[in-house]
C-alpha cells in the first residue's frame, strides 16, 4: 500500500477514471470526470489538494480532498481548505485508519503551502469517525431557515389554492421588500468569512446557479425539485458588500415571482434581524449539518483561538453546497 498526495493537474486520466468509479461505487451514485474535475479546478487557484491510496497493482482504492479558499480573519487574508468527496471501498474498509492515514498525509500537504485550516461537513455517517479519530473539532451545527411559500400546493391539483398561497407569499414578501427600504438592518460581521472577490464569486456560481443584481444588492440562489415540491436555496445575498435585510427581501420576493417556489430556504449562520425567514426548531430539521476544522501546524498563533469560536464563523450553502 501507498498513499500519495497530489495537486489536482498531477493526476493523470486513468488516476481520474479509478477515482469517479471508486466515488460512484462507494455512494451509488454515477458520477461524470467532467464534473469532478470542473469542481476541483473552479476556484482562484485552478486546483485542489487530493490523497489517494494504491495497492501493488496500483489500483487506487481510498481518496480524499481538499479544495482551497481565500478567507478573511479580521480582514487579514488566509488560505483554508474544505475537505469532501472522500471513499475507501468496501473490500479495504477493514483498515478502520486508511482514511486517517490519508487525510494526515493531506494535512502536511496543505501546511506546506500555508493553508490555516481545514473545514468540513461530515455526513451523518462519518461525523463520529470525524472527531473520534481524525480528531477535529465540532464548532456548531449549521441552522436553517423557511419561508414556506406553498407548501402544501405539490399535494393539490386545485388551482385556486395554489394560487392564492402564491399571491399571500409575494404580497407577503412584498411587504417585506418595503419596509426593509424604510428600516434596513446590516448584519453584525463575523471575524471569519470567504473572501467573495469577483472572481470567487466567477468560479463559484457557474451556470446551476441564477443570479440577480440591482444596483447595490445582489443574490443568488438554486432550485431543486425534492420528493414533487419546488425548493429554492438561497446562496448569497448582499448589499454594498454586507448581508442587509433589504437584500434578503430583494432576492426573495424575485425568487417567489420568478421561480413560484413550495419553499425558500437559507442553510448556515444568519446574525440578521429579519421578518422573512423562519428558524426551523432542531428537532424539525432534514437532516444534521455539523461544522468540523482542523487546525494545521502553518496556523499562526494569533488565529487559533478565532478560528475555533463558532460565533466568528460566517459559513452557509456559499462556503459548501450541502443539500
């Protein structure tokens, strides 16, 4: 066995192919090259950080990753990383530290090139795995916030229905939309956020993604339809570089008009005084969102403690798409 560590250009096509086969046989779930490699090179840098373990026949059979960001900590600059897109395959899940292993191998790799950090959002499968034996620390779970425009319209068929739960939302968010341009609020900034230049927001928006401007407010966001219904995914919202009430209800007043959505949601940590969205209580959440990290040995001092606060932390579906 050995465990290599690579840049994303330093994998050849037939490294690729193990890798997407490996992926789609793990998770059953069919996974196209193009795909990988466009996530793992749509980011400022062009490449990604990856780990993969081979047997004598050089058969790739565990992999692991890390995709790089620029964030800011109080306004300074530093790299850090998000782990994901991990498997070993069955016949070699009786090594219960091959991914241990690799991921170690990962974090030397990232610490040489100054990375600060490694986040992550396990799944509800590897979470205990996550801080038992990789050993990183859970900062919070991610929370999640409703408007539900038409929930119930995907179980009728009657028109009126739909339509007048249609017409109460935007009226509703109409409202909203108003008096957010009487009394806006910005929201408090957190010391730890992405680094949103115009050229992360290039690479992190491709075309699943619709976005909207007007003047100084921008958003985006994704639908998805999920079990019949019509769901929206808010992204970003923003106004003059700040999260604002009046750009939360901009972007979703647009969405309900546009897209006629069931729900609209937020995934992530929201400081904002608002009147839109709803915080679903915990017991009533789809399924768990944890944030883990991982402190690499480059992390200055001055970090540390910030870094591991969760209430410095801004992170939502922008930092890692995880519906």
């Amino acid at each position: 066995m050995s465990i290599e560590t690579f840049k994303t250009p330093g994998l050849s096509d037939s490294d690729w192919q193990q890798i997407v086969e490996g992926f789609s046989r793990s998770f059953d779930r069919k996974k196209d090259k193009q795909d990988f490699l466009s996530y793992y090179k749509r980011n400022e840098f062009g490449y990604s950080y990856h780990a993969v373990a081979r047997n004598s026949d050089n058969i790739i059979y565990g992999y692991t990753s890390v995709v790089p960001f620029f964030y800011t900590i109080v306004g300074e600059t530093v790299k850090i990383g998000l782990s994901g897109g991990s498997f070993v395959l069955e016949e070699y899940r009786s090594d219960i530290f091959l991914f241990k292993k690799m991921y170690e191998a990962l974090k030397q790799r990232c610490s040489s090139d100054n990375l600060v950090g490694i986040v992550g959002v396990p799944n509800s499968n590897s979470f205990q795995y996550t801080i038992k034996i990789l050993k990183k620390t859970h900062l919070r779970d991610l929370n999640y916030y409703v408007l539900p425009v038409a929930p119930h319209s995907s179980l009728s068929n009657n028109a009126i229905i739909q339509t007048g739960l249609t017409f109460f939302a935007r009226l509703f968010t109409g409202a909203n939309k108003l008096i957010s341009g009487l009394f806006n609020v910005e929201e408090e900034e957190k010391s730890i956020k992405l680094k949103e230049s115009e050229s992360f927001l290039e690479f992190r928006l491709d075309e699943k993604y619709t976005k909207l401007q007007r003047k100084e407010m921008s958003g985006a966001y994704r639908m998805f339809d999920e079990d019949g219904r019509s769901v929206a995914y808010i992204m970003r919202f923003s106004e003059g570089g700040r999260r604002t009430y009046r750009a939360l209800s901009y972007l979703v007043h647009e969405i309900i008009k546009r897209e006629k959505p069931d729900l609209v949601f937020f995934i992530g940590t929201l400081k904002l005084k608002q009147y839109l969205l709803i915080k679903v209580p915990k017991r009533f959440e789809p399924k768990k969102l944890p944030l883990t990290i991982t402190l690499l040995d480059s992390c200055a001092d001055k970090y540390k403690e910030m870094l591991l606060c969760a209430d410095k932390w801004d992170f939502g579906l922008i930092n890692f798409d995880v519906r």
